[in-house]
C-alpha cells in the first residue's frame, strides 16, 4: 500500500530497517496494532509505518527518514492524550514505549527517566528512596505528554508542577541534533519546553529534582447527595485557603440514585497533626458517607484512581481554568451531573495551589498560574452508539460553565481550534512562536496543540 507520499509503506519499512535498532512495525504486525491503541478509543489512525525506539540514535534517525521522506510525525510517550495526539495517519509514529531507563541519585535528589516511562514506574522507582516529585494522579499516564504540558499532580501545592521540577532534558530537534536543554544550554528551549507540550522535539530522557516524601495524609471524602451544594461550597472554601501542604481535587458524578455525588480527594504532604486539624472540616462535614482518609505510602495514592480509567472506553473531553467556584457555577455543575448520560463520566476540579500556582507566568512556558482549579468534564463511555448522547451533554455543560473560564490546560485539548489554542498558551504565546521559529521553522512537529513558527511556515 502506497501513503500520500512518494514513498510505499514497504520501501519505508525497509530502508528505515537499515539503520535504525529499534522495531520497525508495519501494517501486517499484530504489534503494530497494540502500538497504534492509545487510551481513547475514539481515536483509531494506522500510521504508515511504527518504530519502537531503543535509544536516542533511532529517534534521530526516525526524524530523519520522516523529514526525507516528506511524512508526518508523532511521539507516543504513555498514549494518555485524549486528543490522540500521539498517533499520525499514514505517516511515522516513533513510540517511545520501550525507553523505560530510570536513573535515581539519592544523594543529589535527582531521576533521570526516559520518555516511555508511565508515571507508576516512575513512582515505583523513587519511592525506593522516599522520594517523588510531582506527576499526574493515574499511574498509567506517561510522564513525557504529561510534563511537556506542565503536570498537575498531588505536590503541586508543595513543590510546582511537574514541568516546574524538571532540571534538564535530552531532546532531539527537528534537525535532527540531539542537544542537552537545561537553564545554562538552549535556555530559550529549556523554557519553551516547559509547558509547550510537544511543539519542539522529541525528549529522550528528563531530570527531574526530587523531593522527600514517604507517607501521606489522604484518600477521599465522600458527601450525602443532599448536602451537595454545600459540601462544595465548603471545599471552595478549604480549598481556597489552606496551607501549601494540602493538594485536592473535587469530582461529581451522577449517582446510583440519580442524585449528584461529589467526593473529594485530599493530600496533606505535611506533618500529620497540622494535616489532621486543616482536614476537619471537611471530614466533620455531612457526616461523610464515606471518610477513608489515611496515612498512606504516597505511591498508594498515586495509584488509587486508576481502576476508573480503564483503556478501551471512548471519551471525550472539555476542560478549563475555573478561578472561583460561586453558587451559581455549583448549580450548573449538580444540575447538569444529575443527568450524565453514563455512569462512568465525572466532571472534576483538579487543583492548582501554593508553590504551583506563585510562579511568575513567564518563568516556564506554562503560562496559568493562579491558585485555581483544572475544571474537567470527563465523559467515558462503553458504546459508540451513546457518543452522540455523551458528546451532547458535554458540550452543552461546557456553554454552560464558560462564563466562569479563562484560559485552558494544554494537556486537556481536543481539537478545539486556534483561538483555544492560543488560550492554552495565554500570554507565552508569541515568545513560543518565537522559539519555534529558531528549533522548527518548518513544522515538523505539528500533530500537537499546533505553535506556529513565527513567519507563519510550515503547517501544511
Ligand atoms: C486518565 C488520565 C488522567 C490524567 N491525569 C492527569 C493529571 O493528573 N495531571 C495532568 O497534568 N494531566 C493529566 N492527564 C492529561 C495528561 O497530562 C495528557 O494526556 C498527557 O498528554 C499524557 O502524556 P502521555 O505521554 O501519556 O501522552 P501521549 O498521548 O503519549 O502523548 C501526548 C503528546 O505528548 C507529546 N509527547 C509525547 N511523548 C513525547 C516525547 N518523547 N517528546 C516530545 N513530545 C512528546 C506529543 O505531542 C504527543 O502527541 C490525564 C490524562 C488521562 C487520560
């Protein structure tokens, strides 16, 4: 079978299998089907050809046959992305799933970890030490989308975003080089990438500062369907004011009565007494329906999510920034939970808090900082029959809401157009034109939430 391009699939397979040592996969493999699947079964794109890179030396190559050979390019670091990103149609899909080298140095509180690495590996890898540093909170994810991004995880209150804890990456260019980026090399670089998400070139491996932690006060905290609006109210409130060490998250579902449910998830990253008084209202509240907030080993916590998010089910998604959570917005929100089309959907307030959220906005390329929440309406659901159903009811709760947004998490994109992308970056982006246009200028590395190099090139 021919691509779009001038070159056959198998003229492709076969001359990148010359000079690459990685697995070169084609549309005849039963491991090409398995690579190509991302978390979202939405997406369904056959790429023309797969390689699985074993090290630097075959993403540069891969890079280059993709530059040669005219074809489009995509990086699938954990396949997390909702957008699907990481997969291209009829071009080269370099999956990085088999570079899972983690690197931990006690002494100096650093982890070099490879681009395919998930964060539960990650997780597995530092908490040997009693150590961590702030990730995402379901362990299937990859760090590589995730910190590209930024990455909102449970220590962002204490210690930033993921991207605020990286201290050096090996990325490859979309000429081909492979350069160290850090705060003395490529500065521009090392900035844009900080919240740029996949706009620049493939990382190989991150640094990332780690920090010591071992056990947590957390779990969630569950409300009667009746006190909703004030359980809400009351975590605003918390959520609003409490120390550094406390990181929440929110989530409404529709219950098993058909009434909305809300729970809260804590972590409280400081001494526990501090912790255990912070926490009170909260578990005082209703009563709860259920309190199953514990001093656990943190990597528990980090797992403990992850059994909502199994992969096969179709989602779609919306999301944005929500500074303030007034009773009209808690309204919309329990109305609309009240009548989600699936069981399985919630809509979530992910908080960005203390450390994370005092940054200067042009320090990183992540340009949202604010103490506020990641608002997220996940809908998941089992049969594509119910998409339209599903689609419906998420957009229409997102009209909704949008009098209280501002501004948008780049990881939480669809393809949603430009004027939200450019929301996405908020006021970084032309200064992250201005960087593409020096690494990128064509647009080699476009099948992402899209910066457009300076001059307007590349694209096609
Ligand atoms: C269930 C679930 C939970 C989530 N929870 C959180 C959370 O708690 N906090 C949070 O911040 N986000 C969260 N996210 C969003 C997550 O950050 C993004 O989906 C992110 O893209 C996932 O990274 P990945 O490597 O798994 O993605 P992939 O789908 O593999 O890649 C996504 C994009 O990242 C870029 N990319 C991947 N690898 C590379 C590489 N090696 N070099 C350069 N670019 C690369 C590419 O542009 C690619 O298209 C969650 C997503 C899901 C589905």
């Amino acid at each position: 079978m021919a691509n779009s391009h001038s070159i056959s699939h198998e003229e492709l397979l076969e001359r990148l299998g010359k000079v690459v040592q990685g697995r070169l996969l084609g549309a005849g493999d039963s491991a090409y089907e398995e690579s190509r699947r991302v978390f979202n079964a939405m997406i369904e794109r056959r790429p023309a050809a797969i390689l699985v890179c074993s090290d630097a030396e075959d993403v540069a190559r891969g890079v280059a046959a993709a530059r040669e050979y005219g074809l489009p390019i995509s990086m699938k670091g954990g396949g997390h992305s909702v957008a699907g990103n990481a997969v291209c149609e009829d071009g080269l899909m370099l999956d990085m799933s088999s570079m899972k080298r983690i690197l931990v140095d006690p002494e100096r509180n650093l982890a070099v970890a490879e681009a395919g690495v998930t964060l539960g590996e990650f997780d597995a890898a530092t908490s040997t030490y009693g150590l961590a540093t702030t990730l995402g909170v379901v362990s299937m994810t990859g760090i590589a989308g995730l910190t590209l991004g930024g990455g909102i995880g449970w220590l962002n209150g204490k210690h930033g975003l993921a991207c605020d804890n990286v201290l050096s990456m090996s990325v490859v260019t979309a000429d081909g080089q492979r350069r160290t980026v850090d705060a003395g090399q490529h500065e521009d670089l090392f900035w844009a990438m900080r919240g740029g998400g996949g706009n620049f070139g493939v990382v190989v491996s991150f640094t990332y500062r780690l920090h010591p932690v071992t056990t947590v006060l957390a779990g969630p905290i569950s409300y009667p369907p009746e006190q909703a609006a004030d359980a809400l109210r009351l975590y605003h409130q918390v959520a609003s004011t409490a120390p550094d060490s406390l990181t929440t998250a929110a989530s409404v579902t529709r219950g098993a009565d058909g009434k909305p449910a809300v729970s809260v998830v804590v972590c409280w990253s400081g001494p526990a007494e501090e912790g255990a008084e912070v926490l009170r209202p909260l578990r005082e509240f209703g009563p709860p329906t259920e309190d199953a907030v514990a001093l656990i080993p943190y990597r528990e916590l980090q797992r403990m999510p992850d059994a909502g998010f199994p992969s096969g089910r179709l989602h779609y998604w919306k999301a944005s920034f929500l500074a303030d959570l007034q009773d009209e917005a808690i309204g919309t929100i329990l109305r609309f939970a009240a009548a989600a089309p699936s069981p399985y959907t919630g809509i979530g307030l992910q908080q960005i808090t203390g450390a994370a959220s005092r940054v200067a906005p042009a320090a990183t390329a992540f340009a949202h900082r604010a103490r506020q929440y990641d608002f997220l309406i996940l809908s998941q659901w089992e049969d594509a029959a119910d998409s339209p159903a599903n689609i419906r009811w998420t957009r229409e709760l997102f009209d909704a809401m949008s009098p209280h947004f501002r501004g948008v998490y780049v990881n939480n994109l669809g393809d949603e157009g430009s004027d939200r992308v450019r929301d996405a970056y908020g006021s970084n982006y032309d200064r992250l034109a201005a960087v593409k246009t020096v690494y990128d200028p064509d647009n080699v590395f476009r099948l992402n939430q899209n910066i457009q190099p300076a001059d307007g090139a590349g694209g096609a």
